[in-house]
C-alpha cells in the first residue's frame, strides 16, 4: 500500500485542472495525522492550488481530477453537480449477479457503522448503470456508469444484485473480501467537454492479481477501451 505519489501518477497537466492516479488503499483526505491524496498530490506539485472537486473512497484507485484555481473548482463542482461529467468505474466480483446488465435505481440511507442501504423509495435516487463480461470462473467484470455520486453508490449497487465487490470488507462477506489484495473497484475514465473543447480520459487499473490478468486486460482493451460510446 502506496504513501506517497509519484510524477507517475500524473495522468494530464491542462491548463486549468489536472489528472491523477489514487493509488488503491491511499486515503483521500488526510486522517489520523497520515496525509492524505489531496495534500500528497499538492506536494508532489509543490503548490497549494490545487482544489478537490469529487473524492474516491479508500479502497478505489484510478482517476481524479483536481482543479488549478477556486474558480474552477467551483466550475468543475456544478458540472459534477449537473452530471455533465461522465464517470465510468471498473469492479470485480466473485459472485453471479442478479442480472447481468441494466440499472439501479433508489434512494440511500445510512445504515450500520459507516455503511448505507437502498430503499424501496426512489425520490432522490443514487441511478447507476453496468453492464458485465465474465471473465474467469467465479469472476465477472463490471463496467459502470455513475448517473449521481452519493457515497458508496457503487458499492451498494452491487450488493445489490447479489455481486458484491471482491474485496470490499464493508458490503461483501468479510472472511471472503480479507483473502483478496485489494478491494475491486477502480475509477476508469472521465469525459466532458469544457471550454468548448471535448476531454476523454482513460485509466486502466494497474494494481491488484485480478486486475492485471492477462483475460482482463484484453477484454479492457477490446471492449471497454472507449466506454462513452456503450452507454
């Protein structure tokens, strides 16, 4: 588990915001004295303008953006806000979904221990979209797309339809989810269009044994390589 950030982890310098890879395991913001990925990009930057505008939970790698500038930090808060910002997420579970593709739909609640739950209301709904692929025995691959971004929506979403993510100690079966080397859920691609010019970026996941399967890799390659045209 990565304490640090490296210039590897910059994935675009534009003008107004940047890219970068949240190693899996790093906390986003700075908890019990431990300096979490928002000041640790700041100083690989040597600078304090660097703004969060969404967040990724502990066990998530993959792709964040920080704005340069309070302005579009605020920009880039009401575009997330607006959903005119396309997030695409990959995750692996060890189990058989419900089904293999659609939608979920309903409102959150907290439950236990930090945890949340789906409701049977949908009058402010966490909206999620997947679609999956097997891709070993016992193993599926699922490409999603966030429609809202509450807290631990994906992770709810899956338990959901009975494939919970491997390795998530929180919403999977903890025996099960201890023996994996991470949690299975890695921030894949943004897309958006700003100052009247298109973004895409794509990210595939580097670390963890499911993640850099060789079946994996080729069908990341080969069927979700531009998830924006899938949805």
């Amino acid at each position: 588990m990565r304490d640090q950030l490296t210039k590897g982890d910059i994935l675009a310098d534009e003008a107004d915001f940047m890219l970068f890879y949240k190693p899996a395991g790093m906390n986003f913001h700075s908890e019990d004295g431990k300096k979490g990925f928002v000041v640790l990009a700041q100083e690989l930057m040597q600078t304090s303008e660097l703004y969060s505008v969404h967040r990724l939970d502990k066990m998530t790698s993959g792709v964040i953006l920080l704005a340069k500038s309070s302005k579009y930090a605020n920009i880039f808060a009401k575009m997330f806000e607006q959903r005119t910002i396309q997030k695409y997420y990959l995750a692996i579970s060890t189990r058989k979904p419900k089904k293999k593709q659609g939608w979920v739909k309903a409102d959150m609640a907290p439950a236990r221990r930090g945890s949340y739950k789906l409701l049977q209301t949908k009058n402010n709904p966490a909206i999620t979209q997947f679609l999956s692929t097997s891709t070993r025995p016992n193993e599926r691959l699922f490409l999603l797309k966030l429609h809202t971004g509450k807290t631990h929506q994906i992770r709810v979403a899956l338990k959901s339809i009975a494939a919970p993510i491997a390795g998530d100690i929180r919403y999977a079966d903890a025996t099960e989810a201890k023996k994996e080397d991470r949690g299975y859920l890695h921030a894949y691609a943004l897309a958006f269009r700003l100052n009247d010019k298109e973004y895409t970026f794509v990210n595939p996941p580097s670390e963890g044994e499911r993640f850099t399967t060789d079946e994996l890799r080729t069908i990341v390659q080969q069927k979700y390589n531009k998830p924006w045209e899938l949805f």
